[in-house]
C-alpha cells in the first residue's frame, strides 16, 4: 500500500476558515494553528471510541469504568497528535454551512493553500464519512499500524457538508522542538509557516471592510499578493457566490 493510500493523502485547493484575528496571527507569527487531537467538539471525533479495545467486555463495567479505560487509552495513543483542519470548497452549497458555522455568521474569512503545488506538512489526509462508524470500528479490517490514521480521518457522516481534509502532526516523530510552540497547556501547537503559500483570501459575506483592508496591509507588509475575493449572494439564484474583492470607494 502506497503512503497516500495509507494517509488518505489529498494534494489540491484546500480552504481554511479562520476568524480575521487568527489570519492576523498567522500572517505576524508565520506559524499555523493546530489543535490537539481531543480538543475537537464532537465525542466521536478522534475519538477512542474508535481504537480497537475490548468493548463487549467494557460495557458491562459501567459508564465511569469505560470513560476512564477510553481517556487512558487514547492519552496514551494520541496526546501528541495535532490538527489543523481544513475543507475542499468554499463555494457549494454545503459550504454555506461551513461559512455560518466556521466563519462564524458569514463575519469572518477562508484562504487557500493549493497542496497540489506546496508540500507542507507532508500534504493533507482526506477525512471519510462512512454510513456507519460502529461497522466499519467493527469490521476488524485495520491493521496494525492504521489505527492512528483511522482514528483522525473517519467521522459521522453527519458532518460530510465539512468536506474536510486534516494537516495531522505528531510530535513524537519530530526531531528538532525547538522550532514548535505549544501553547494554552499544550491544547494547542503553532507550527512554522511561510504565509506565501496563501494563494487565495475570501472574505465572507457579511464581513467588514475594515477587516478586509486590514488583511490586504497585512499581506502587503510582508510582500505577498494574493487573490482576493468576496462572498455575495446572487439575487437571481439565492446562492453564495464568489467575486473578485473590489474595495469601495
């Protein structure tokens, strides 16, 4: 099996909502935000729900037995393991989704790393959605050495509007930690990052020009000119649509 096989391993446009402060921050710092594997706001996400343990004999122990057994197992598996999650699109319909929740009412704002051009990281893994978590958990088909990859790129299929794809970081694979910073009690880790591989900027609908012009003087500081586009609505379609980013005047 082939690494991208294994990884799930996606190289094209990949979009990353963000709230203005954090683009602000990444673009300063020139360092990526990632989050620690259990820091995500779904139970089954990254969950140890999904490692292979001996569930028919932890559910006859109790609730408290089988969230102590899970919270050691995957501290032990996946403490050092972070995220940084991005999506496929900004501009289907399910996006709409993606723009109220992540960029938080429309305010806020996405940018583009085309990962077919830019091997950050070691590329994207592909998150899948199967019909059913606990089948496929149970299905007996991972091998030794996938658990990892499946615990972080399978989720409900409740959330496939995300159409999401997952940087995935170990520390313990790293040789040099000085270049890392773990911050918020190691919640979360900021990685370096050349703020150059942005090719793209959307700004969201009900963003504020202020922000829009701040993010443009941002990446002019550091001599970068990406393209810049705004979300709207088409009247005649009732639908999010991008257009090039023309400030007023």
């Amino acid at each position: 099996m082939s690494d991208d096989s294994l990884f799930n391993t996606y190289r094209d446009k990949s979009y990353r909502f963000i709230s203005f402060d954090g683009l602000y921050s990444t673009i300063e710092n020139q360092r990526l935000r990632f989050s620690r594997a259990d820091q995500f706001n779904d139970p089954l996400d990254n969950s140890p729900f999904l490692m292979d343990l001996d569930w028919e004999n932890l559910s006859k122990k109790g609730h408290k037995l089988i969230q102590h057994a899970t919270k050691i197992a995957f501290e032990r598996a996946f403490s050092s393991t972070y995220i940084c999650c991005f999506s496929k699109t900004y501009t289907t319909e399910k996006s709409y989704l993606m723009w109220a929740h992540y960029g938080k009412s429309h305010t806020q704002v996405c940018f583009e790393i085309d990962f077919s051009k830019h091997d950050y990281c070691g590329s994207p893994s592909e998150v899948v959605y199967p019909e059913s978590l606990l089948e496929k958990r149970n299905s007996k088909k991972i091998k030794e050495g996938e658990l990892g990859m499946f615990v972080v790129t399978n989720k409900s299929n409740i959330w496939d509007y995300e159409e999401e794809v997952r940087l995935v970081f170990d520390i313990r694979y790293v040789k040099n930690l000085m270049d890392l910073k773990i911050t918020n009690d190691g919640k979360n880790l900021d990685v370096p990052f050349n703020p150059k591989l942005i090719s793209k900027v959307i700004f969201g609908y009900k963003s504020l020009e202020f922000d829009q012009l701040k993010t443009i003087s941002f990446f002019n500081n550091i001599g970068h000119m990406p393209r810049y586009e705004q979300m709207i609505v088409d009247p005649l379609t009732l639908k999010l649509k991008p257009i090039m980013y023309e400030p007023s005047i």
